[in-house]
C-alpha cells in the first residue's frame, strides 16, 4: 500500500534508461539491413547514455555502457568511436569483443566481466551486437517460436534481473523487412528500434520505435559528415508524419496559440514532446511554404506559440484569372 508522497517518489525516480524509450531492467532489440548502420546507431546511443547527453532529442539517465562486439575489434572500433567523435573515458564505457579465430563469445565465459560492471562500476546498459554471435549455452533454432520465446530471451531477460541492467541486441532484417527468424524476437521484447534507409534519396534514414511501455513513434533523420544520425530537415515533401498531422489541425483550425506539450497530446502524436518542439522549429520555413506561419509568445512560465494558417499562393494559379 502506498500513500500519494510514495506514489510521486516514484514517478520522480529515474527509472529509465532513455526516457521514452528504454526503461531500466528492460529488453529491447536494434533491427536493420545489412550495411544501413546498425552498430553506427549503437554506438551513438551509447555514447548518449554513457555522457548523459540526449539521444535524438530524448533524455538519457547517465551510466557506463558494456559492448559485447561479435564482429568489431578493437581496431574497427577505435577507427569509429574517432570519427563520430564520441566522448567516451575509461570508466564509462567497456568493451568485450570477439577474438578472431575462436569460438563464439561465451555467456559462461563472461560472467565475472558482466558482474564487475555491474556491481563495481555500476552499469544499467549492455549492448550485444550481434545477438546471432552470441553463444547462450542453449542450443536453438533461430526460426523455432518457442526457442526464442521460451529458452533464448528468457536467458537474456534473466541477466537484467539478476545484474539489475538492460540490454540492447542487434539484430538483422530479413529481405521482407521483418526480424530474420521467430516472430519471437519482436513479440517477447519490451521494445524494437527499427532503422531503415530511404532508398531514393541519400542520407534519409526513418527510425521507427514499437514498444509495450512507451508510445510509438517515427522519425526522419539524415546522417551527418561524423556518421551520427540526426533529426532531418527535409524539405515539405518529406515532412515528418507527425508535422503533416500538425499541419493538418492547422488548416482547420486557421489560427490558435498552443504549447508543445499540449498540442502533442492533444492529437496523439507518436513522438516525445522534447524531440516535437526541437522537429518543429527546424521546420519553421518549410511549414511556412505550406502556408503555417509559427512564432513563439514568450511568458514567464510557458513557451507559447501562436499558429496562423494562410493557404499558400501556387505560383502556377497566377497564370489564370
């Protein structure tokens, strides 16, 4: 039984990891092609969670990160971590990768590595890339429901209770763009991060996040010279369905003040209302050019904006009288 002060101690406690998407104690999977960056976007996460900076416009709960490499060495990673320019030190983040002509990583083999980063350096995020590499100590079928269900994710979700942690696997798609084997994989986790790239035009990658405790959401992000994934800018066309939603309420409404929070919950956006307020403003001018004209009110307390919808000129209608 809890009385109301118990309950806001609670909702005060960062029980998260990242906030909005990953939640401590949890199990979460990072699905994509081959070659669209998988491991780039790992690595940038855990470089948001291992500096406490913000990962995509979410806030991240600071702790060291463990990455368990089946396929880059020290070397690869070393010539990554340099170019993305990322800010890790000696007791914030951990590697332990697979040595080359030997067998798969070993859960037995790792269990005093895994206990000394969580219990001596107080670690809350592991990172397997890839989870195919990764040897449980059971035997499974990759494609078998109840292998996957019953033996190989409960063996993960065993270590994050027991090491008070959460783990992150990577994990590929298959050729119809679905995780490659059991159906197991996306259903038995809390949460899947799934990362694709748009195929016409270069750099644009949609980021899509399916989760049990947290809402849903889409982003359009573009990667930069550093390889770090960015919320994108793209012009109208390419507007990020949560603007298009927005703009949509505009046209009908033709003039209101709003504030971000308000207005992301209103019109049930699949986005947090942070990552919201910081995608509308980098979209100032092209919502302008759609005829959405946003500023923002100022108050002591509130950021207020004021929205005024006026349809749009189309150059080619001047043509007619």
């Amino acid at each position: 039984m809890k009385t109301i002060n118990d309950i806001e101690k609670a909702v005060r406690k960062k029980d998260f990891i990242i906030n909005g998407i990953m939640k401590s104690q949890g199990l979460y999977c990072l699905v994509a092609r081959p070659k669209v960056g998988k491991s780039l976007l790992a690595l940038q996460l855990a470089n948001s969670v291992a500096t406490g900076t913000t990962f995509l416009g979410f806030d991240t709960n600071p702790s060291p990160v463990l990455y368990i490499s089946t396929e880059m060495d020290s070397s690869q990673l070393r010539e990554r971590i340099k170019k993305m320019k990322l800010n890790f030190s000696n007791t914030n983040f951990f590697l332990i990768e697979q040595e080359p002509n030997e067998r798969k990583l070993n859960l037995m083999d790792l269990q005093l590595d895994i206990m000394t980063f969580s219990q001596d350096y107080g670690g809350k995020l592991v990172i397997i890339d890839m989870l195919c590499g990764f040897d449980l100590n059971v035997g499974y079928d990759l494609n078998n429901y109840q292998d996957i269900g019953q033996t190989v994710l409960p063996k993960l979700r065993d270590l994050c209770k027991r090491y008070s942690f959460t783990i992150l696997f990577i994990h590929h798609l298959n050729k119809n763009n679905t995780s490659l084997g059991s159906t197991a994989l996306e259903g038995s986790v809390d949460g899947k991060i799934t990362l694709k790239e748009d195929s016409n035009i270069k750099n644009k990658y949609i980021l899509t996040y399916e989760s049990r405790d947290y809402e849903n959401f889409n982003l359009i992000l573009k990667r930069d010279s550093n390889l770090l994934l960015q919320i994108s800018e793209y012009e109208t066309d390419d507007l990020n369905v949560n603007l298009i939603m927005f703009l949509n309420y505009a046209i009908s409404q033709k003039e209101f003040d709003f504030v971000i929070s308000d207005i992301t919950s209103k019109l049930q956006l699949k986005i947090a209302p942070s990552t919201f307020g910081k995608l509308l403003n980098n979209n100032i001018d092209n919502l302008k050019k759609e005829g959405l004209h946003i500023e923002l009110k100022r108050t002591s307390t509130d950021r207020i904006y004021h929205a005024k919808y006026v349809e749009p000129v189309n150059e080619n209608s001047q043509n007619f009288h």
